[in-house]
C-alpha cells in the first residue's frame, strides 16, 4: 500500500489581520491587568497602573503606525531599485 501524497501548501501566505490581531490582543491583555491593578491596587501599584496606560499608548503607535512607515518605506525603495 502505497501513503498518498497530501496537497502541497505554499511556504508563505501573505496575511496582514494576524499580526494586527496579535498587537491588539496583547495590548488588550495589558489594558484588563491595569485595570485590576487600579481597582485592587493601593498607592504606588496605582502609579504605576497610570505608567502601564501612557506606555501601553505608545506602544500600540509605534507597533501599527511607525512599523508600518518603515515597512512602505522599505518596499517602495526596493520598487525603485527594480525600475
């Protein structure tokens, strides 16, 4: 008996909606523990909830704006290049 031969797959598929679905989610993540660090939490954890917010800011700009610049940079220098 002979094994049959499953259907090939392409090594890379092109697919932008996991990794925005990754950022977010983590960023979701972070923004529920700071919040129970808020309810539950007393005087210096406090704080340092209100610093969780401000970076948890940032990062989500620099993650999906900034990221993406660099990357639509990159591709239209490579697309000069080939022309």
């Amino acid at each position: 008996m002979g094994a049959t031969a499953s259907p090939q797959r392409p090594p890379y598929k092109p697919d932008s909606t996991k990794p925005f679905l990754t950022i977010i989610d983590t960023h979701v993540t972070t923004v529920v523990s700071a919040f129970f660090l808020f309810l539950f939490g007393t005087g210096l954890i406090r704080g340092r909830r209100d610093f969780a917010d401000h970076r948890v800011i940032a990062n989500v700009f620099t993650a999906i704006y900034v990221s993406k610049t660099i990357f639509q940079y990159h591709l239209a220098k490579r697309d000069r290049q080939r022309s």
